[in-house]
C-alpha cells in the first residue's frame, strides 16, 4: 500500500532547526516585499478590499497605495510594518508570512489540529515520564520498608 504524503501533517523526522546565518543572509527586504506581492497576487480579493479589511482590522486606514509602495521594488524607503502582518495575514487568509518567518529563524509554526497534535504529544510524554517516576518512587519506598 502506497503512502500518501499529508503536507500538514509533520514527519516524525522533520526537526526545525535553529539556523547560524551567514553575514548578510537575513537581509529580507526584498524577499519580503516578493513575499507579500505574490499573496496579493494570489488572493481572490482586490488590494483595494485587502486594504479596507486591514484597515478595519487595525482601526486605522491602510490604502492601496500602501500596499503598492510595500511591495514595489522602486520604493525602497518603503517598508512593510511588522505591525500589520496580522491584519495581512487575516485579510489575504494565509499563514504563509508567519511559517515564512519562522522557516528562516529554523522555528515550525503549527495552526490548528496541529498544534493541537504537538500538545497532545508533548502531555502524552510527560505522562510518561511522571509514570516512569513514580514507578521508581514507588520502587525506593518498598526498598525502604
């Protein structure tokens, strides 16, 4: 029987790494400004109603314009606020910044059942290791009697 490979489903084998970066490697401008411009791209929504819904998501406007200049390569004193990419995240329905991010620090973002699996995992081995204990615990008192 043929494994179908699950790509939210973490490989046993797939440990993040922390990552030792090379002088200059984690100058990201222009990766980020790609970045965000190719989830632009991709979402079904105009800039103008990713705008509105950043805007509404952070009490404050957030224009078109903005967008634009954030991920134009001409625009260089124009910087994408780390501040909005919550609102980004939300208003283009991707998480993709946020695992972007933590790829390159060699962290895993885990969303949802995932991270509910990895929670479940780490209580399962303290489980274990409380058992494993209290087994010697036990084990010392009979010792004792």
């Amino acid at each position: 029987m043929r494994r179908v490979h699950d790509p939210l489903t973490l490989d046993l084998f797939e440990v993040p790494v922390a990552r030792t970066p090379l002088p200059g490697a984690l100058d990201v401008g222009l990766a980020v400004r790609h970045l965000i411009s190719d989830l632009l791209k991709a979402s079904p929504l105009t800039r103008y109603e990713i705008a509105a819904r950043m805007s509404e998501l952070l009490g404050h406007e957030v224009t078109k314009h903005q967008l634009d200049a954030w991920t134009a390569e001409s625009r260089e004193g124009w910087r994408f606020p780390l501040e909005y990419l919550p609102a980004f995240e939300v208003a283009v329905q991707t998480h993709q910044v946020t695992t972007w991010l933590a790829d390159l620090r060699g962290c895993k973002v885990l969303v949802g059942k995932e991270a509910l699996d990895a929670e479940i995992g780490k209580l399962e081995r303290l489980k274990e290791e409380a058992g494993r204990k209290i087994k010697q615990l036990k084990q010392a008192m009979g010792e004792m009697a």
